[in-house]
C-alpha cells in the first residue's frame, strides 16, 4: 500500500539543530528509497535532495522580535504560525501521515486535523517523556530505554516505534592518512604524534553538552601524553572568546576552538581526530556520537543508558562528574594505541551495522505501513 508522508519542521533553513537535521535526512533518504515523501519548512529556499513545499511562518530568530520576547516565546510563536498554513497545505495534499518532532506544532496538528485528516506521528527528541508521549497514538522514540521506561509506567506503547537516528556512513568515514587531514584544516599546528581529542557541542557555559568539562579532563592528563583538543560548534562571538579564553587558561596553545563549520564540511574535520568526547549528562540522543564513530572514531562518553546503547563496543561511558575519569581512560588509549584502534575500527562497525540508512530507513517504512493499516 503507497503511503504519502509529510515530514514537517519550522526551523528548516533557518536554525541547526538536531530537529532540522533529522528532518531532511530521513526526507532525503526516505524519497531516495521511493517514498512518496515531502518536506515542509519555514525557510522560503532550502537546498534539499526531496520536495520541499515553503510554510510561511513568523521566524523565532527575527532580531526584532528578540528585542522583546523571550526564545521560548518566539519559538512558540513561530510553531503556532507554522501550524496555521501547514494544516491547509496537508490537507491540500492528501497526505497520509505527518511526522514531526516539535511538540506544539505536533500536539496542535493533533487537535486540529480531525479525523479525516492525515495522522500525527510524534517523534520524542526532547525527553518529555512518557506523560507527554501518552497524548499521541504514534510515536517515534530514539533508543529502546525509552519505551521500556514507558512500559515500566504503565503507558499503552503499542504505536511506539523504536527508531533511531542514523549516518551517512560513506560521507562520514575514517580518515586514509589524520597527519594530512590535519595539516589541511589546521595548516600543521598540530604535530603528527600528538593525541587529537574532538568535541563537538554548545559554546556557552549553561549548554548541556558541558564542553568546559572536556577541556578540565584534557587539561588533568599527565605531561607525557602530548594532547590537543579540538573544538566545534555553534557559539556567538561573544561566546567563543570567552569559551577560548578559559580554554586557553586551561591548556594554553593546545585547544582550538572553531564555530560555524558547514555542516558539508563536518566529515573532514572528524577524520583529523583520534578520539571523540561528549561530556553532556543526559543526551536524547546524539547524532554527533554517530558521525565520530562511522569516522572511526572510539567514544568516551556519560553512562546514560541510552548512551552506553549506541556506543556499544565503539568506546567507553564512565561517569561524566568524576573529575579524571574521561582523563583516565584519554590516558589508557594513548599508551595502547593498538587498543585505539581496535575500538575505532568496533565503532566503525556498530555505526554500519545499526545506524545506516539501509538499517534504518526500513524502520521508518514498518512505522508508516503500520499507522495506516490501523
């Protein structure tokens, strides 16, 4: 049976987050496949491998509006304006089933659509959690601890689908010669026995994904592990000077800190580490977890469970609050580098094997097939 399936996000050519980002990959992949699949956003140009139909909507990063309204505001905002011409053009469309992952807009789409209009898949990226799960009778979680914490509460998970995110594993993959790949993208101010440590996150010292924590961890390693850290991500000026300016008090010429890279770019700047850190506590997910390993890059990580589920045999998650525990293990790997390797190769391995999209686009499938035949 065809099925005709909107994928919907707002932020679409606007803002990069692992909402947009999930949104046209699996738009992408799944049209690739022969779905019959389009994708709405908020940006009036997006450069996309899928159809893609333009929601005007007001936008929740319009400097005018930040003048006086909060982010959260504006981001409701923009969702409750998106909703309006997305409803019109969905039914337009005749469209099956709409899948999206920004709550206000699917728990609006929800009420509003009606019962002759296309069903509401809600894809939980966000940890809300099962009280607010239990409003749709479709839903998309990203690990299995997810809905096993559901059942554990008693919640009706029988429209509950398990699908992870996944990798391009041929644009992210591990790097013929680091040494070159360095000496490209950092013009040899790294030397080619040096242990590159990448963290990729949120500049600002209130973000989750704790990157001043990955510096103290690379600043506690002993004097003869010759380290450097290498920083990406998303920072206002402001916030990279001052993210650079702790870091450097902390490992003095051996960090670099970079924002803005494109995201076409992000494979090369994978293949010129040796091992990835992410010190955030409770990650929904981690998209950044799959890009480092298809690279071959070994993990350490929090022991979150559903972290320890993607890294799997790909790295190690010790306890991200422990001063010197991330250190430790940085230690370990760099006085074995036969065991680095091992475990690049093992999460190269677990990212082809579960995180592909030949793995995970049928999954999408299943779901879909599933909800209409209800």
């Amino acid at each position: 049976m065809a099925v005709r399936v909107a994928l919907a996000c707002s932020g679409l050519g606007r803002v990069r987050r692992g909402n947009e980002t999930w949104a046209q990959t699996v738009a992408e992949g799944l049209h690739a496949t022969g779905t019959d699949v389009v994708l709405f956003g908020g940006a009036p140009r997006l450069e996309t491998a899928c159809p893609y139909v333009h929601v005007p909507s007001v936008a929740r990063d319009s400097a005018l509006l930040a003048r006086w309204m909060s982010w959260g505001r504006r981001y409701l905002l923009e969702q409750r304006s998106f909703v309006l011409g997305l409803r019109r053009r969905l039914r337009r469309g005749r469209f099956d089933l709409v899948h999206v992952a920004d709550p206000d807009l699917a728990l609006r789409l929800r009420r509003t659509l009606g019962p002759g209009g296309p069903r509401v898949i809600y894809k939980d990226g966000l940890l809300l959690g099962p009280p607010w799960c239990s409003r749709f009778e479709r839903v998309q979680v990203l690990a299995p601890y997810y809905r096993e914490q559901a059942d554990a509460e008693g919640v009706d998970t029988r429209g509950w689908s398990v699908i992870p995110h996944m990798v391009d594993v041929r644009r992210f993959h591990p790097a013929p010669d680091r040494a070159a790949a360095r000496a490209e993208l950092l013009g040899g101010r790294i030397a080619a026995d040096r242990l590159v440590v990448l963290a990729v996150g949120d500049f600002s010292p209130e973000g989750s994904k704790r990157l001043d924590w990955v510096v103290q961890e690379v600043a506690r390693l002993p004097a003869e592990v010759p380290a450097e850290l290498v920083v990406l991500g998303q920072a206002t000026p402001r916030q990279l000077a001052e993210f650079t300016r702790r870091a450097e008090a902390a490992l003095g010429g051996r960090v670099h800190a970079l924002t803005s890279i494109p995201q076409e770019e992000m494979p090369r700047w994978y293949r010129l580490a040796d091992v990835f850190v992410h010190a955030a506590l409770r990650e929904p997910f981690g998209i950044v977890f799959l890009e480092a390993m298809a690279s071959g890059l070994p993990v350490v990580a929090h022991t979150f469970p559903v972290t320890r589920w993607i890294v799997g045999e790909g790295g190690e998650c010790v306890d991200m609050t422990e001063p010197g525990a991330a250190a430790a293990v940085l230690e370990r790997w760099h006085r074995d580098r036969g065991l680095l390797r091992s475990l690049g190769a093992r999460a190269r391995e677990r990212a082809c094997s579960e995180f592909a999209p030949e793995r995970v686009l049928p999954l999408y499938q299943d779901a879909y097939a599933e909800a209409v035949a209800e």
